[in-house]
C-alpha cells in the first residue's frame, strides 16, 4: 500500500487520512485518531492535516480536486469578485490566491470556458502528489495571502481531559457540547427555497435565514469570550476563588455579568476597586464607631477592639460554648488562658515586631527589616513571599506582573502581600 497506519497497519491509500505536522512520516486512520492514539514519538496533541482521497492536483500543484470545487462554488455562491467570501468558503486559501487561481485556470483558459491545467503541471503525478491541507481559524484565513504552504497550524487549545469534561469543551473541534442555543438549527431544518416561492414567500425565508446566522453569531461570541478570558482553566479559576474571603467571592460573582463589557484586564481593577472601595468604607464605618466610644489614637483602637472581640466570645460561651462541646476534655482555666494571649496579640497588632533575633534577619536590606516589623512579618516568611514574586516576574519574560495578582497569590493578608509588593517594585525588581 501507498499509505498505511502506523497503529493499525490498515491500508489507507484511497480514503481519508491524519498526517502528523510534528513527526515525520506518521499517519493514521479516522478510527485511531478518534481514540488519540500514542506511539513513540507521536503525541495525541500534535498539530496535523488531513488528506483526503480528492486532495490531488488537477489543474494546478498547490490546489486539489476538492478545492477546486469549493472554488467553484464560492464563486457560485456568492458571486465573481467576492473574493474574501470565496477564500472563506475554500477554507485554505486566501482571497488574493483565489482570484489569481481562478483567473489563471478558469479566465484565461486557452479553451475557455474549459479549464486547462498549468504548465507547472507537466511533472506532476497527481496519483503519487495527493494535497496536504492545512486547517487554519477565521482570523488566519483572513490575514493569510501567501502560498498555502506558507499558512501557520492551528494549534488547539491545551485543554485537559478533565477540564474538558467539566466544560464541555472539545479542543480539536473548537465547540462545545451541549452548544449555546443548542436548538437554533431547527429554525431551518426544513427551509427550502423553490421556483415557484412568491416573492414574499422568499423574503420571508430570507427573513429567517438572517435570523439564524445571528443566533449563530451569538453562539460564537459566547464561545470566545470564554476562551479569550481563560475561563476554560478551571484550576486557575478554582484556585482563584480559595483565595478568597466569603464576601469576595459574593462581590466577584455579583459583577461577573458586567465582565463581557470589558476587557478582562480592566475588569480585574475595576472590581479590585470597588472591593477596595467596600474595605475602606467599612473600616471607616468601624473607626466612627470608636470614635463614638470616646477612643482618639490608633493603640486606643486596637485596645477597643480586642476588648469587643473578646466579650463577643464571652458571650458566645454563656450561651452553650461551643469550644467544650469540641473539647470536652478542656477546662475553664485553658479557655481564660487562651483568651487572655489572643486579646493581648490583639493589642500588639499595632506595635511594630522585634525581629532582631530572628533567623533570616542578615538576609535583609534596611528597608525589608523596617518592612517586616512594620507589618509584623518573620523574615523567613518575607523571603518566601519575594522569591515567590521575583519568579513569578521572571517566568512572564518581561513583563509586568500586575498589583491585583499579587494581591492574591498567598495565603497572605492581602495589605501585607501589597506592601512587599510595592516594596519590590520601588526597588525595580518587579
């Protein structure tokens, strides 16, 4: 045989085949790509063509048998000199080789309107020269003016299978399933249009045709909104919201309906914004309250505050304690102990750490030590919060992380992850 399997030695000369655009010489059946086949070096996730049993050369080396015929109805369809609509139904070809091609062939036959192959036709077997094509997107096809060799793969999205079962979404196909308006084809499952139609018949199944291609519209701007957005990522998004607080996660989902009116940039500051909006306003709403209290500084307030939470959780134990139903073995003695060293941490949250016997104290500037005891942060901790930064800068070869991701790349406070970050970026090390 001319061509065979490489997984399943089946012939496969005279039907239609999957070559690999990674390894050389690597073809397989419909069946054994249907099933992601693996062999040595082979990888299921390569880029590939597919050729077919018309993918040979008639008139001229680069155009097959069944691009020729997609020429032809495209210029059927949608007229002669709509050149950008016959390349997109061709599929493989650009505009501008198009009407070169059909110009060449069909045009300036010598036995018009019969074409005659080209005379670059002469060496060429067309039994041992089937066409390679390769599949590209909308957007490749509509920059695409060069020879068809010339074309980029399409490279499918790295999708993995249990991200694909959670979203439904097929990589090789670039769809989903079930789709967005899953129903839309019934609109015109049955249209057809005929001779005798009146010309209101017809308008009105024009009517409907328009209105298909528009919910097939939608569907496709549903459909790369969630792949431009990285909404296929689920782990990112899952590990994305555990960093979160319960209130940040109500207020992102809250606003994820206005995120398809912006860029996903842009939306990620604007609800970092108002999220920071929120924090303010509540932290007044809290200061107001102590100032009602006759509280004036700041170690006042902190002192107030400790004093509230713990009466919070006095109360709390006259009305059935639920820390000895976890620990009946705990006495009264711990509970006041334990009470008593979370109010005092409490009251030293506002006065700045000795960190001068710490380990990992030599490692750091000046300013990184006045840091670390500002926000009451061991210098172990610090280090690994920078490290962390500097590679994650690093691995973006340039450019800039933003302040809203490292906002919530640790299990962190987020004030204290901004002050290191802004730290890091005075410093240009960000």
């Amino acid at each position: 045989a001319l061509y065979h399997c490489n997984n399943c030695q089946k012939d496969i000369s005279n039907t239609v085949r999957i070559k690999c655009a990674v390894c050389s010489d690597f073809d397989l059946c419909l069946e054994c790509f249907s099933v992601g086949v693996q062999i040595h070096p082979h990888r299921n996730d390569h880029a590939y063509r597919v050729v077919d049993n018309l993918s040979f050369p008639l008139f001229h080396p680069d155009w097959g048998a069944d691009e020729e015929l997609l020429i032809l109805e495209g210029v059927d369809m949608f007229g002669l000199g709509n050149w950008a609509a016959v390349a997109e139904h061709v599929g493989t070809k650009g505009a501008a080789d198009c009407q070169q091609h059909y110009t060449s062939v069909y045009i300036n036959s010598p036995a018009f309107p019969e074409p005659t192959p080209l005379a670059s036709m002469a060496n060429v077997n067309q039994l041992q020269s089937p066409m390679q094509h390769v599949y590209r997107s909308a957007s490749q096809r509509g920059r695409a003016n060069g020879p068809p060799n010339e074309f980029p793969l399409m490279l499918f999205a790295q999708v993995g299978p249990n991200q694909s079962e959670l979203t439904g979404y097929n990589a090789k196909r670039h769809e989903f399933d079930p789709e967005f308006d899953q129903d839309a084809e019934l609109l015109i499952a049955e249209l057809e249009f005929q001779e005798e139609d009146s010309p209101e018949e017809r308008a009105e199944k024009v009517r409907l045709v328009e209105v298909y291609n528009a919910r097939l519209s939608g569907r496709e701007e549903r459909r790369a909104f969630i792949r431009d957005r990285g909404l296929l990522n689920v782990k990112r998004m899952q590990g994305a919201e555990r960093r979160r607080t319960a209130y940040e996660r109500e207020f992102h989902a809250r606003l994820r309906p206005l995120a398809r009116y912006q860029p996903q940039p842009d939306h990620e500051v604007f609800v970092e914004g108002l999220l920071l909006e929120a924090r303010l306003r509540a932290r007044l709403l809290e200061l107001k309250e102590m100032r009602r209290a006759g509280v004036r500084t700041f170690t006042e307030a902190e002192v107030y505050e400790a004093d509230r939470k713990r009466r919070a959780l006095e109360e709390r134990g006259a009305r059935g304690d639920r820390l000895h139903a976890r620990h009946p073995l705990r006495s009264d003695a711990d509970d006041a102990a334990i009470l008593a060293q979370l109010a005092a941490w409490r009251a030293r949250r506002g006065v700045a750490l000795d960190i001068t016997a710490l380990p990992g104290l030599d490692a750091l500037s000046a300013k990184e030590r006045e840091l670390c005891a500002s926000v009451r942060m061991l210098p172990g901790q610090y280090l690994s919060v920078k490290a962390a930064m500097l590679r994650e800068a690093a691995r973006r070869d340039g450019q800039h992380l933003p302040r809203s991701e490292a906002r919530t790349m640790f299990r962190l406070e987020p004030s204290r992850a901004l002050r290191v970050y802004d730290l890091l970026a005075a410093a240009g090390w960000l």
